[in-house]
C-alpha cells in the first residue's frame, strides 16, 4: 500500500473517532469514485466529509483526489457542492475542518480558526 493512500485512511479512520465522539452517527461510502469519504449525521442533516492528511510542515493542504486506474494516475479538483466539509489530520495529530466546499483551488493553508471544535459546536 503506498504511503500516501496510508496517510488518508488514517485521516478518515480518526475523522469516524473524533465525530462519533461528538456525537454524530457516521457512513462510510460503499464506493471509492465518491467525492466525499464519509457522511455524518446529527439528528437533522447529513453532511459530506472530504478528509485529508497533511505532512506539509507549512501547513499546506493539496485539495486533489488522486487515484489509479488501468491507464495511470487520475487527478480530479472538487467541483461545486462535491462535500460539505473538509477534515484535515496533520502530522502532529492536529485535526482541523471547515463547513465548505473549496472549490476551484489547488490547496489550502490551514489556519488555527481551522482547528477542531468547531465541527463539534456547530451540531
């Protein structure tokens, strides 16, 4: 398994701990082609989580989905309304999200107002 798809099942492994934690129920997609790794539940909405792992000591996140096919390496960039919120696990175990869409950008600089509790409030 290459590291890279390691770094991002472990973001999604601890995304499903820290918002079962909180108090959401969570849903893994049956399919990997989904924009979106998992879908969380408070008792009136569902929301579409995009979750990354970042290692970049400038706290940089790369928003593209990258996966292998018969013909090579496919690169997608998030297109409108592709999730809802993005969940960052960085390399200090720091956890950060945002309630939005990032669309027509390549990454994104991760801020402290990024860091998690926020998510846990807006429930």
């Amino acid at each position: 398994m290459r590291a890279t798809q390691r770094k991002g099942d472990i973001a999604t492994s601890r995304a499903i701990a820290t918002f079962t934690a909180v108090g959401y129920d969570v849903s893994i997609p049956l399919t990997e082609s989904a924009a979106y790794d998992l879908v969380v539940e408070d008792e009136k909405r569902l929301f579409r989580v995009q979750c990354k792992f970042a290692t970049d000591k400038r706290r940089q996140v790369d928003l593209r989905r990258t996966h292998s096919n018969s013909t090579g390496y496919v690169v997608k960039r998030s297109t409108e309304d592709s999730y809802d919120w993005l969940y960052v696990l960085d390399g200090s175990s720091s956890e950060f999200s945002t309630e939005a869409c990032l669309v027509g950008r390549r990454s994104v600089t991760l801020r402290d107002d990024y860091k998690l509790g926020a998510v846990a409030e807006s429930g």
